[in-house]
C-alpha cells in the first residue's frame, strides 16, 4: 500500500509540475503541445492504472494529435505532432481535480445541525 501511494504522489507531482509550466515556450507552439508531453502525460496515467487506478476518461486520443499545417510552406505539415493547449489542458485539470478531491477531509461543521426527521 505504501509503494501505492508513493506512485500516486509522484504522479502527482508530475502533473503539477506539467500544469505549471505548461506556457513555456519550449513546451507550446502554435497554441499547442507538442506530442512529447502528451506522451509524458499518458505515461503518468498508465503509472495510475498499473496500480488498480480507472483513469481512462483523462487520456488524450490519437486521433486529437495532429500535425501542425503551416501556410508559409504551402501545404507541408510538422513533423512533430501536437495537441490544442485548450483540449490538454481541459484533461490535465481534470485529472488535477480529481486528485484534489479524492484527497480532500471532510470539512468539519461549526455549530449545530438541526435534527433530521425520520
């Protein structure tokens, strides 16, 4: 259990430190991500799975990584493959909320609570 959740810190972690520097130059271009870090972030899910994890809905489909076309050159496309920052970042939080949710205490309540009727 323990090496469980040494995994899911380091997942964590990865992805955290993904969504902070998601705007670095390096990593976007064109108001995309480069394929790299797609693959970098699937890695992280497959890590999660391998550990009992359902993380299914938060991986990015293959069909949503594509070339980038540019007009300067004609038609050539990229040899590199990317993904819109928007639909990344829309997985990447996800994931992000759900860690921050499974995690979360309960939030203790002040005060009293009317008597519930039967």
């Amino acid at each position: 259990m323990e090496e469980n959740q040494d995994i899911i810190l380091r997942a964590y972690a990865v992805l955290s430190s993904l969504r902070k520097n998601i705007d670095q130059p390096s990593i976007t271009e064109y108001n995309s991500i480069k394929s790299s870090y797609v693959e970098e972030f699937h890695s992280v899910l497959k890590s999660l799975e391998e550990i009992g994890m359902n993380v299914s809905q938060f991986y990015i489909p293959d069909s949503e990584i594509e070339p980038i076309f540019s007009s300067l050159e004609g038609e050539t496309h990229s040899r590199d493959r990317y993904v819109r920052k928007s639909y990344f970042l829309t997985k990447l939080d996800a994931i992000l909320i759900y860690f921050d949710m499974k995690t979360a205490k309960p939030r203790k309540t002040i005060g009293f609570s009317p008597p519930s009727k039967q």
